[in-house]
C-alpha cells in the first residue's frame, strides 16, 4: 500500500495563498519578528510543565497525602498535560517552536512524558490531519468508526446516538491513546509506508512505543500506588481522571474547529482530486472560536486560531492573535470563508448538533432538499 495523497485544485484562486503569504511575510518583517516562539512561549511551557509534574512530585513526596488533595493534584495533572499537548509539544513538533530543531525534538519528545508517541502524533496530525483536513478516508480526526462524523460517511443506527454518548468517548480518548492507539496506528502506518516519511522503522518505532510506555506506566501510576499511602483503587481512579479531563479538553478543542455546522466535509473523485486549492480548503474545513478571550487563546495554545495555524503551522501560536486580522481581511477580498464563533461554547454548541444531525439523518436531509 503507497502513501496516501489527494490532488488540490491549483486553479481554484491560486492567488488568495500567495497574496496572503506575502501580507503575512511583510508583516513579521516590517515589526522585525521572528516567526517562532518567543519569551511568551518560554514562560507557557514552564508553566504547563509545571502543572503537570510538580503535582507528581507533590504526591509521591508525600507532601500532598491525603484522598482530596490527591485527587486535585490529578485534576492539576490533568490540565497540566492538556496544557502541554495544546501549548507546547503541539508547536514543536511542527517546527514552530523554535529555529533550531534539536530544540523543536527535544520538546516534541514531551509527549512521550504524558503517554503518547511523538512519531505517530506527528504522521496522524502534521501529515493526514493537516493535509487531508475532512477528508473521508485521509484525515483520520474524522475517521473515528464508532463516531459519524462526515456526511460521506455511512450512517448506522447507533450513530443516533452519538450526541450522548460522545462525552464518554471524548473522556476515554487519552486512555485508549495511551494503551492500545499507538499500537493500532503503528501497523497502519507501516501498511500505509508512512513511518519511512518520519525516518524510522517498524521494528525501531515499536520499541521506541514500549519502552516508553513502559516507564510511563511505572511513573505515573505503578510508584505512586507503591509509595503513597492511599487505597490503589484511590490512586487508579485519580490517574483515570486526569486522563478523562485531559481527553475531553483536547477533543472539544479540536472538534469544535473542524466537525461544525459550518464547515465542509470532502472526498476526491476517482482521480483522487478535491475541487479546492489547498489554502481554500483549509479555510472551507476549519474554524476559529473566541478570539476575543486573550487568556483562553493562552492557554490553549492559541488553538482558537485554528484557520491561522492550518494556513501557516510553521508559525508559532504567539502570533496567531496578530496575524488573524491580515488572514480575514485577505479572505475577505478574495470572496473566500472566513468562519468564526465568538465564544467556545457556541462552536461547542455547533459541533454537538452536528453531531445530532450526522447521526439521526437530519443533515442528509438537509443536504438531499437543497
């Protein structure tokens, strides 16, 4: 099986994207800026590290020893890695974090920290997520099997479901990631010939996964139910929580840029070709949300400027804010989406009746009456 691929429509606007990459260019040269990060980012990624292990620490030390502070450090842990996967290890594993790339690997390494594999995040995100956004087939963000999430998808009859079974799902996501989705997407890519495009592998990436799992595992939950005074199930379930607030935060954010009643969903036609350039794809596919929050953006790695960065993921998120007004002014002139919610919970709002509507029908309907 060859590397998956799609063909863009060169011919669709090709000069919104070069129009909008000079503006944008011009910009970081005209206020003499870098495009990584800069101290903003320094102190961010002190701080969700922070939030992350030093709750740990806190707990094995036996500083914090009792049930329910024990239970806030994993609420803080929680955070903590979410913090980490949004703000931190998401930029440098894109390149963006920094210009010297040892620096860029050896952040982009933290996942492993928090359960996950570096390797596979960056073919499952940088590669399929960010080249193929929803598209059937490719993007496999939209390509859950027990979820419906595409209109070109099959429609099951459990799928009427999904709105309320969907939170559960989105809680257990870092768990299944951290035990057997590594191992599952492994396989896939070595079918797929996609580890070569990270440089590594098979044999070499599966020790990699359990090797790092392994210590994982004994870190996070084996010492602390060896060396904390607590009841095991006590400690089981505050590892559980920490991985049910880190899977919601990070599948409300993403879901609610990509999967809402605005944006499109694709699949190529039979030479493989979708109807859109590339840039216009993008803007078609994705969404913003609260850009007017500065500490939400900040916290979130400026994810809530997701048209920004799937434009220009070799940009580091600190500038996302600044660069939004150049990227909707550009869209603008050139008769191209620009979609936008003002708060989190509208686009929230949106991707849950979408869901409802892919699951009982209703959009189908929609799409057949038009």
């Amino acid at each position: 099986m060859s590397t998956p691929t799609v063909k863009f429509n060169k011919q669709d606007r090709p000069a919104f994207y070069k129009e909008l990459r000079g503006r944008v260019n011009q910009y970081f040269q005209d206020n003499n800026l870098s495009k990584y990060g800069d101290l903003n980012m320094k102190v961010k990624t002190a701080f969700m590290v922070c939030l992350y292990f030093v709750p740990l620490i806190l707990m094995l030390t036996g500083v914090v020893s009792s049930l329910w502070p024990v239970i806030f450090m994993w609420v803080l842990m929680g955070l903590g890695m979410s913090g980490i996967g949004l703000a931190v290890m998401h930029d440098a594993n894109h390149g963006s974090y920094s210009s010297n790339q040892k620096v860029n690997e050896a952040l982009g390494y933290i996942i492993n920290f928090v359960g996950g594999y570096h390797m596979n995040w960056k073919i499952q995100h940088n590669v399929l997520h960010h080249s193929f956004t929803n598209i059937d087939g490719y993007d496999e963000d939209i390509d859950k099997g027990v979820m419906r999430f595409s209109p070109n998808q099959k429609r099951k009859p459990f799928f009427k479901f999904q709105i309320f079974y969907a939170p559960l799902l989105y809680g257990i996501l870092s768990l299944y990631w951290i035990t057997v989705k590594d191992f599952q997407q492994l396989v896939r890519y070595k079918k797929k010939d996609l580890l070569e495009s990270q440089g590594v592998t098979f044999n070499k990436a599966l020790a990699h996964i359990i090797f790092n799992k392994t210590w994982y595992w004994a870190l996070t939950l084996a010492l602390p139910i060896i060396v904390m005074d607590l009841p095991w199930w006590q400690i089981f379930a505050g590892f559980v929580l920490m991985h049910v607030i880190c899977g919601l935060v990070l599948a409300c954010i993403f879901q609610s840029a990509h999967v809402i009643e605005d944006t499109d969903f694709y699949v190529p036609n039979e030479s493989g070709c979708v109807e859109n350039h590339w840039a216009i794809h993008q803007m078609k596919t994705t969404a913003n949300f609260a850009n007017g929050s500065r500490v939400f953006s900040w916290l979130i790695g400026g994810l809530n400027y997701q048209i920004e960065h799937h434009l220009f993921p070799n940009i580091c998120h600190v500038h996302y804010r600044n660069i939004a007004g150049i990227v909707k002014k550009t869209a603008q002139e050139f008769n191209v989406p620009y979609y936008e919610h003002k708060t989190f919970f509208g686009a929230l709002k949106s991707h849950f009746t979408l869901l409802n509507q892919l699951g009982t029908g209703e959009y189908d309907k929609k799409l057949v009456r038009a």
